[in-house]
C-alpha cells in the first residue's frame, strides 16, 4: 500500500457523558452535545477519520481505543470540577460538574501529552488541559466589556481575539485578529507548566494556549472559543481542524509500517 493510499488518520474523541434530555437537565448541556456533532463532521471534513472514545465501551478498554488514534480533539461541555484545581465545587455559577467527564477527558489528554500526539481542546478541553498542567481557572468570571457568555436567547457571543505573531493559531489561521464565537463563563487563570499564552480577547481573557515549542513539543492548541461554531467568516471553522489533521497524518507517517 502506497502512503498516499493510507486510509485517514483517525483522531480520538471523548463522547459527552450528561444527559441533555434528562428531567431537569441545564440546557446548556443539550446545547454542548449538540455541538458535539458538530466536531464530528468538521474532523470528517478535514479529512480524518473520528473515533468517539467511550469510557466503558463493550468492545474494546479506553486504553486500546486511546492506543489506535494518531490525534485528539477534547470538545467543551460542563464545567471542569473546581476541586481539582483547589477551588470552591459548590459556588453557585457551577453546571453540569460532572466527576465522569472529568476522568474521560482527562484520561484521554494525559494521553496526548504522554505520547506526544496532535492534541486540541475547545472550551472546556483547554480549561481542563490547564488544570491538568497545574493551573487554575476563573470559577466566574467578573463582566468585562467583552461579551463572552451570550446573553438569553442568544445563541453564541462574537468578539475578536489577537492572535500572538509566530504561534500555532496565528499558522494556521494565516493572519493576527480573528472574530470568534464564544459561550463560557470561566476562563484560565493561573496558566499551567509548560503552557503559553497565544491568544486574548481585548479584555485581556486568555483565549487559547500551546504548549512551549521544544524539539519534543508536539502540536498542542486549546482555545476558549468554538470553532465549530458558525460566524461570520466561515472560512475560521476548518483551519484548526485542517492542521490536526495534517499534524495527526504526518504523526502516523512516521511511525514504522508493521
């Protein structure tokens, strides 16, 4: 078989755990799992293969499904646990704490960064990529003349973001400001080891953060906003999910034939 008729490199995605039908249920639960399959179809549209990784899947353990993926994609959803980065788990801004998602994205996380692998967390992915590199989080964040949570009966909030000169985003991207949608009330806080800055709103919200470049470094991205999500340019929704592709593909090229 000849490497251009490899078939697609497959790019793991933890499923979302909560119920968006429940009784009771937040809508925004609902919301994040419809957006879900939003990441789906963008991975498939960026020519990867998405592989939806279950916790307790009946056919195969979390570590062998981890084992066959040559990228990730952590999506957003309820918010990260505030205890595991030391804070308060019963402040009342707090929805859809959910201990199970937590294990799962982070299982799956710890991963990428273990093995090196094309990594990209979205909201909540990058929140709890932080955390899991010793940082912290902005339980709520104070209002600020960014509209980042949109309000009722909005669907998404849009503002720009400036992207740093020379990072991964501003690569992919091709260009230093971008407009971007956004729903979250938490933000990074403490930044974590080995991580950087690469992106802010014009209120000075972290946006999105890579790892530090070295000669081991693989391509990390995790950004605050969803780029799943429609706005205006559409041509901002595939890049990031182009790059993992290609990262993810190079990642399987390399790697010895059996």
């Amino acid at each position: 078989m000849s490497v251009t008729d490899r078939p697609a490199p497959l790019i793991g995605i933890p499923v979302r755990l909560s119920d968006g039908d429940a009784p009771g249920a937040d809508e925004r639960v609902g919301e994040a799992n419809r957006v879900f399959e939003e990441v789906v179809a963008l991975v498939r549209a960026a020519g990867a293969e998405p592989v939806l990784l279950h916790p307790h899947s009946p056919d195969a353990p979390l570590e062998e499904q981890l084992a066959g993926c040559a990228g990730f994609v952590v999506p957003g959803g309820g918010d990260v646990d505030p205890a595991l980065y030391g804070d308060d788990p019963g402040h009342p801004s707090l929805y859809d704490v959910n201990p199970a998602q937590d294990r799962l994205d982070a299982a799956v996380l710890r991963h990428a960064l273990d093995h090196r692998l094309p990594l990209l967390g979205i909201c909540r992915g990058m929140q709890l990529l932080n955390v899991l590199r010793g940082g912290s989080l902005h339980v709520d964040m104070a209002p600020t003349p960014v509209t980042h949570n949109p309000p009722a009966g909005t669907e998404w909030a849009v503002h720009d973001v400036a992207l740093e000169a020379g990072s991964a985003l501003a690569g992919a991207f091709g260009r230093g400001r971008i407009a971007v949608a956004s729903g979250h009330h938490q933000a990074v806080d403490r930044v974590g080891e080995g991580l950087r800055v690469t992106a802010r709103a014009d209120d000075g919200c972290v946006e999105a953060v890579e790892t530090i470049q070295g000669p081991d470094a693989a391509w990390t991205v995790g950004v605050q906003w969803h780029p799943e999500a429609p706005v205006p340019d559409e041509g901002l929704r595939l890049p990031l999910f182009r790059t993992l592709a290609a990262r993810a593909d190079a990642r399987r090229r390399a790697e010895p034939r059996p």
